[in-house]
C-alpha cells in the first residue's frame, strides 16, 4: 500500500444545491451555516444538523415528552416521567400535529427525517449513549412539537397557585400574594430596542438575553438557514424547526421576553371509582365517567411504577391519587358523606388537581407561526404571523431596516374568571369554566422621543395577564443605562449614540438595585457591636454592584442570606417554615417543591418582606442587626472570597458521569442585576438560571450582529467547539455574527450522509475503546480505534475507490476484497489498521507496521526504533475540511508513534508521483530518501526522527 492522497483541504465538493441537496458551511466556532435549495430541503438538513451536533440532547428532549427518562436515569427521573404521562404531554403533541395545515405537517416532517437520518452517525459522537447503553430512538413526525411543549409547559409557573394556597391557608386569603415575584422555578429575558435616532448607524439595534436554566448542552443553537425564500441567522431550540425566539432575516428582526402570563388553571378535582375499576369525575352536570388508564414507567436500577392517567373534562389530573371505590352508597350510588370527602380528593392533605392548559383544549401549538417568521421581511409580516402565536406568551420587540418598530405581547391567554390566575378552583362549578376566544394582547408604540423600548419581565405591557412579575429592577437599569430614565415625565434623550459591540455594557450590568431596602435597615440598625459596626460601614460604602472581583458582593451575600433565615425562624412565618415547610407535603408530587419551598421564596421576595407591614419596623431593624453580628463574629481573618469564587454556574446534564467532572466558571450579577444570573439568597450561591444566550442584532449591517451561548455550538463532548465560547460568555463578550458565505468552511454534511444506518455498540467507531487520543486546539479531539473489519467495510471501500485516493491501489476493488484485505492485515501481530475519528466523526485511515516485517523491509537499510506508517485522509466530511485539516491529523498520527519510546524514526513510503503528499511531509519536517521499487509503485522514502521534533 502507499501513502494516502492527502489533499483535504478542499471547503467540499462544488456539488450544485437542487431542491432536495443542501449544504453545511461552519464559521470559525462551529457555528452550522445551512444552505438548501427549498424549505423543506433546509427543514431536513435542519433536522440533520441537529442531530449531529447535539444528538444526546435530542434523545432526552425525546425522552422527557414520552416520560421515559427514567428508564436510563434512574429513580430520580421517575417525578419527571410521572408529570410527562399525566399531564399527557405526548398526546397533545399528536392532537397539535394532526391539525396543522398540510403544507406545515411537510415542513416538521422534513425536520423529522433529517433528525432521524442523523441520529445514528451524532449518537456515535456522543459518549452518553454509550455510558447510558442506549441506542438512539426514532422521531415521530409530532416529536417536535412535543420537545415545543415539555420544555415550555412549566413556564407559566402553574406550581405557583399551590404555593399562593399554601399561604392562604395558614396566613389568610388576603396573604395569598405576599411573596408575589418571579421565583427559582421561572424564566425570564431580558430584551431592548434602540430606533435609528439612538444608534451609531442611524438603524434599530434590538438586543438582549434570555434567562433560562442553564443546560448543558445549552437550550439554544445558534444558527443560520437561508434558502431562495429566506436567509435568517438566530437562536433555535433544538428538536424544533425553525428560529422562533431570536432571529435576523435581514430585513427585520425580533425577541422575545416571557410576558409572565397566566395561561394555565389549577382545577381542585372530585373524583371517585366506579365498582369496575374505572374513575368517574364532578361536573357541573354531575357525576360522568373521566378518562383513565394506567402506564409503566421502566426505572433503572429499580422496579418498575404504574401511574394511573385520568383526565376529566378540565384536564389531564397531574396531582393525587384517586380513592378507592366507597364501600357505602345509597340505593342511587350517590356517595355518602365520608365519600364526598374522599370524592374531594382530601385523604389526609392530598388533593386531587388538574390542569387545564391551551394546547391541550385547542390542539393548537402555533407551529404554523415557525414557518411565517422565517419568511418576515418587515415588522408587517412579523406581527401577522405573531397573531397565530400560542405559548410560552411572550413580549415582542422587533424592528426592520426601514425604522419601523413592534411592541407587542403575543400568545393565546384564555378568557376566565381573575381567580383561576390567582388560586386552584373547584372543578365542578361552572363560574370558574374557560370562556370562548382568547383575552387581547396588549400592544404599544415604541417611545419615538427616548427611542427605545425595553422588557425584562416586569409589571408593564402584559400586566392585565398576569399576577406575578419581576420586580422593575432590571427593567429600570436597562432604561437609565439607555440613557431613558424610568417614569412619566422621563422626555429627554440623554444617552450616546449606541452601536452594537456597546451592547455588551448593558448585557454585563451588575448593580443590585433590589439591596437598597436590606441596607437601609442595616444603616440604622441599633445596638451594633465593634465587628457589626466594621460590617455596616463596608457595605454602606460598598457600590452595590455584583461584580466578580468584588469580596464586598460576596458580603452582602452572606449578610441576606442569614436575614432570609432569621425571617424563615420568625414566628409570623413559623406556619409554613420548619417542620410546616409546605416543600415537605406529601400533598404534592416532588416536582414542584422548588415553588413551594419556603426558604427559597422568602429569599426572592426579601425586599417585599422587609417593606411592607408584614413584621413592624422595629423587628425588621432588629432582626438585620443581628444578622449583622452573626456575620460579623463569623468571619475570618482572610474575608469573604471575591463573587465570582462562590458565584459559580451549577448547569443541568441529564447524565454528569458520563464526561469528566469540570470546574464552572464563576460570574458576576445576581437576581434582580441585568446580568442575572440568580442564586438563591438564603439556599446557595451557585446559581442555575442565567443568561442562557446573548444576542444583539443590528439592522444597519447584519454581519455587525454579534451573539454568543453559554458553552460551544457542539454537544459532544470533547469536540473543539464544545467549550469554546464559555471564556467569552462569562466574561460578558460576544461573537461576531458571519455572514459572508467566502468566510465560511463548507462542510460534507449533505444529503450523502444521510444513508448512515445504526448499529450496536461494538460496530460503531465513536463507541469503540481508543489506543490514543490527543486533543488539537482549533481542531478537535483525533482519536485512534482499531478498525473493524466487517462493520467498516463500506465506509473503507468508499473511501480507497474514489479518485482521490488512486495512489492507495485499490480503486477497482470490490467490498468484500477491501474487507478480505483489512480482515488479512487485522491477524498480523506487526501491522495495524486504526479509523482516526475527529470528535467522533471517521477523518482519515491511519496503518502502521514494522518495516522489517513488511516488503519494504527488503528496499531499504532498517534502523532499530524504524516505524512505517500509511495514512488515507477521508473525503470532508463531518465538520468539514478546515484550514489545517491534513496537517493537524498529522500531528496526532506522530504524536501517537512517538508515545511510545522504543519508536525512534517514522517511516513513510509514498507514490513518487505523489507531489502533494511529499511537499506535505517535507513542510511537517520529514527527510526525503531515495526512490525505491515495490512491484506496485515506484516509492519515495521519507523519514522523521525525534530529534527533528526535539523529543530525543
């Protein structure tokens, strides 16, 4: 055999895009770039992206719709699962699919199949699935909508109700919104908008960042789709279709806040069980027969649990069980009063609670909208097609390149009575029914004197929607940082012209307007010690900002935190601390305990507390002064740390072990500052929500858009881009947005791979044990597995037939004569054959074999430590032919030779006529030696030694 072609570097082959073909082009961070011919060809090559880059988060966005998590997660995951079956989150998404317009129906479709033709080659990149032992499952064409809808149907926070019931109950119906604020279980954005009058370019600037969980791999992609109907750049969800939240179509561009709507009842149920087993529900019309049935859930390591699913006319019962059937009933089979009791759902404190929510009621998703953005040209076409919008609810700032402007809520918000927001309803009376059509979304002009407009989940335009907002901290700041202070008589212009790289002051903001109440009472808390005193002053002088070097920040961390306790021990919140923590109910499925845990909402709702008249100012003064003294008396003779030390990001990962533990970086902010990235006062000083994406998009020049994620574009771990915005994320900087086609690196990520067919573990080369791994910056992780013979036979045939590889000598070789060949050189304890994987991804054929055990031994005079290698470099595929490609597959395929010391020089063998192959070696440091004669090819001797590389 000779040495490969090595001329890789090619951006892919100049194949034409049809209306079926597509492209991958990737920027320097990995960032897909895709290119079709149609929409539903670029929906597919969508779908196949995805899976590539982010296939295990695929299968656990799977998994969690169909409540199956468990099955490979453990026991953990059962509360999930249990949720997922109940709430029938599955079933809606195939009610919602089955209604969707034909021509949308295609276009999911599409996205379904790329996802499928791609999960088996993104599944053997992804050690999860084999630390998991699972094999990639299949996508129904309603997958989509149900990964749509399992990861946005906690966001309307309906867990809150059984909160504000909880209070009202111990404290009293007029306590029920005494902690109202955004809380650990919801989501917010921040977003804002600058018109042409208030930027550099004399175009609107529309920027933010949406504060989510922080997931690993992260919940948004960033990504560009452009075909002849539209070319849009922005931050899709993986498992859906389309860019829906944040987008640049060039013309006009659009985010989103959540509007903190209320959309979702909480309806307290009578149910009992009729003598054949069955469940019958009270209406307003009576007793009637209810929906029910029971599932498995399968657990790992553990037994499997039936969960019975009932659904009554108001919704799928998502909280307590249904009793057994009553021993007593009167000759008509009405219950007794112990059964009305039981029928009520109270055994005990356990209710009996559905949920109603409008996907379910109106099979209706809003997946026709997802098409309509795309397809935007003006802010025109962007509010039409928000009319079609249906959940999370939403606030809306868009702009186009001609100035105008859009400021809207957009969502469906059902018409019903102020108390289903506010509290759970009986189910059987009719006052508390869903009327028909939906509530009006509210809607304004952005400010043309200020020039800007901003949301941030505040009480503002969506207020007539909702019962809890966030406070108007950050809404404020993001305002007076514009330069447009907060309030009516607010009319003068006082900030800078702005451009787009400025937006990153806003985004990193770290004043923590919501401590100003805190501190106020420690400046006039009495009776303070010497320690105490030191304290006060520190934190008067302190300027109140979250900053990641600041020890001051960390201080007054510790400060609330001990105040968030003292008042959790106070006996005016004693109903529901301790012991009466409503978190430790058995009432309520463990699910929902991180929005009915006390000591969390006490600490969010801190201002609030030490405001209004829950405590008289007297115990509010005494109860800071003597967290001021315990603070004081502990600390030690070092001080806090800085913030960003303790401060650290906690991100979820549906299965940790399976990648090497990794040290989180720590950032600045806090809750109420513009960054937000939000601990828990009074719980912990990691924080798992934060800005889950930062965006700015600027309308004057789209490729003077910038954004960035949390982690890399990739979702296998080890890939070069898997970790390579996270320096830039913590440190508040952006990415610029590319978008000049010429500065991007085609990829062979096209339709040719999307044959790849699954296999068990031991077939696929990702899965397979590695003899070396090395991990190139700017490349990737290079890893060497042994080839298998049989399960690689094709992809070896296709590699060593094409024309490219004619100095290999096996161009009009059958299969089975390359297996029969691979097979032959498998049994020779001298020579090897290794597939070398680039993140995963098969790059190139890598053979070694000592020289005097092959016939090239005979032409020339072997050194002892001689080692021979051939290297075949594959077509570009995976994430493409880079700069550097062949090179820095070189540098892994020596540096596994060199590993072990008893190799002293490499020996390479390639076609004399092989120009390209011989420059390549001589430039990586190689000697040339004389020509040699084999009886298949006339040869040219090369050799590389230690000493050339300075490892003697």
């Amino acid at each position: 055999m000779t040495n490969a072609d090595v001329d890789s570097e090619r951006p892919g082959a100049g194949a034409s895009v049809g209306s079926e073909a597509f492209e991958v082009f990737r920027d320097d961070r990995g960032i897909p770039h895709l290119r079709a011919g149609s929409a539903l060809a670029l929906a597919r090559a969508q779908g196949h992206n995805a899976a590539l880059d982010r296939a295990w988060q695929l299968e656990t966005e799977r998994h969690r719709l169909l409540g199956t998590t468990a099955a490979y997660l453990g026991a953990e995951a059962v509360d999930w699962d249990r949720f997922a079956r109940r709430a029938r989150l599955a079933d809606t998404a195939r009610r919602c699919y089955e209604r969707l317009a034909p021509e949308i129906a295609a276009w999911v479709r599409a996205y379904v199949d790329g996802v499928n033709a791609g999960l088996p080659e993104g599944a053997a990149r992804a050690p999860e699935f084999a630390a998991a032992g699972l094999a990639p499952g299949r996508w129904e064409p309603w997958t989509p909508l149900g990964v749509w809808l399992s990861t946005h149907i906690l966001f309307a926070g309906f867990p809150t109700k059984l909160w504000r019931e909880e209070v009202a109950r111990r404290l009293g119906d007029d306590r029920a919104t005494l902690f109202a604020t955004d809380g650990p279980g919801t989501s917010g954005s921040n977003g804002w908008l600058l018109t042409g009058a208030r930027t550099t370019t004399g175009a609107p600037v529309v920027a933010g960042d949406p504060h989510r969980f922080i997931e690993d791999p992260g919940v948004y992609q960033q990504l560009r789709l452009a075909c002849p109907e539209f070319d849009v750049v922005g931050l899709a969800v993986p498992g859906v279709p389309g860019i829906a939240h944040f987008g640049h179509a060039g013309g006009v561009a659009w985010a989103i806040t959540n509007a903190m709507a209320d959309y979702q009842d909480l309806y307290r149920e009578q149910l009992r069980r009729t003598p054949d087993g069955g469940v019958e529900a009270l209406g307003p019309d009576g007793w009637y027969r209810a929906h029910a049935h029971t599932e498995t859930i399968e657990v790992a390591g553990g037994e499997p649990e039936p969960v019975e699913v009932v659904e009554t006319d108001r919704g799928p019962v998502i909280i307590g069980e249904v009793p057994d059937a009553p021993d007593a009933r009167d000759a008509q089979g009405v219950p007794d009063a112990s059964d009305v009791r039981d029928a009520q759902g109270v055994r005990g404190d356990a209710p009996l609670i559905s949920l109603r929510y409008p996907p379910r009621v109106t099979g209706d998703l809003g997946f026709d909208v997802l098409p309509a953005l795309l397809r935007a040209r003006t802010v025109e076409d962007l509010d039409t097609a928000l009319d079609g919008w249906v959940e999370p609810v939403n606030v809306v700032l868009a702009a186009d390149t001609t100035g105008a402007t859009l400021h809207r809520v957009a969502g469906h918000v059902p018409v019903r009575p102020y108390a289903n927001r506010l509290r759970v309803v009986p189910a059987h009376d009719p006052a508390y029914a869903w009327r028909e059509g939906a509530e009006p979304l509210p809607r304004t002009e952005v400010d043309a004197v200020t020039g800007t407009a901003v949301m941030a989940n505040e009480r503002g335009l969506a207020a007539p929607l909702g019962i809890e907002f966030a406070p108007p901290h950050r809404a404020n700041r993001i305002r007076e940082l514009l330069g447009a202070p907060p309030g009516a008589g607010a009319r003068e212009v006082t900030g800078p012209p702005w451009s787009a790289a400025d937006m990153a002051l806003v985004h990193t903001d770290t004043r923590l307007a919501s401590s100003r109440q805190l501190l106020s009472l420690l400046a006039w808390a009495p009776d303070l010690g010497p320690a105490a005193e030191r304290l006060r002053d520190r934190l008067l002088r302190w300027d109140r900002h979250m900053d990641a070097d600041s020890t001051d920040a960390t201080l007054y961390s510790r400060l609330r935190a001990d105040v968030v306790h003292r008042l959790a021990a106070h006996p005016a919140l004693r109903p529901f601390t301790g012991e009466a923590d409503p978190w430790r109910s058995a009432a309520y499925p463990p699910l929902f305990r991180p929005w009915l845990a006390a000591v969390p909402r006490i600490g969010y709702a801190l201002e609030t507390l030490l405001t209004v008249g829950l405590l008289p100012y007297e115990e509010r003064l005494a109860l800071v002064a003597a967290s001021a003294e315990a603070v004081a008396a502990a600390q030690t003779g070092d001080g806090p740390a800085p913030w960003g030390e303790v401060h650290r990001v906690a991100p979820w990962q549906a299965l940790p072990d399976a990648t090497p533990e990794e040290v989180w970086p720590g950032l600045a902010g806090d809750h109420d500052c513009v960054l937000s990235t939000s601990s828990v006062p009074g719980v912990t000083d990691l924080f798992a929500r934060g800005p889950a994406a930062r965006y700015v998009w600027d309308l004057a020049r789209r490729e003077d858009s910038l954004w960035v994620v949390p982690f890399g574009a990739s979702g296998v771990p080890g890939s070069a881009h898997h970790r390579d915005q996270t320096d830039l994320w913590a440190s508040g900087l952006l990415a610029p947005v590319t978008t000049d086609w010429n500065l991007l690196h085609r990829t062979e990520e096209t339709t040719a791979t999307m044959t790849t067919t699954s296999g068990s573990a031991a077939t696929v080369p990702a899965l397979r044990p590695a003899v070396y791994e090395q991990k190139i910056e700017g490349f990737g992780v290079v890893r060497l597995v042994p080839v298998d013979p049989a399960a690689d036979a094709e992809l070896l045939h296709r590699w060593v037939t094409e024309e490219r590889a004619r100095f290999w000598g096996m161009a009009d070789h059958t299969r089975e004569q390359v297996r029969e060949i691979y097979e032959f050189v498998d049994s020779l304890p001298t020579h090897h054959a290794y597939l070398a994987l680039r993140d995963g991804v098969p790059a190139a054929l890598f053979q070694t074999y000592e020289p005097d055990a092959d016939p090239v031994g005979e032409c020339y005079d072997v050194q002892p430590g001689d080692f021979g290698i051939h290297l075949l470099i594959a077509p570009a595929e995976g994430e493409g032919a880079v700069k550097g490609y062949t090179d820095s597959l070189l540098t892994a395929f020596i540096g596994y030779v060199f590993s072990d010391p008893a190799h002293l020089r490499v020996v390479v063998e390639p076609d004399a006529r092989n120009e390209k192959a011989l420059a390549r070696m001589v430039r990586v440091g190689f000697e040339l030696g004389p020509e040699i004669r084999k009886p298949e090819k006339t040869a040219r001797l090369a050799f590389l030694t230690r000493e050339t590389l300075g490892l003697a």
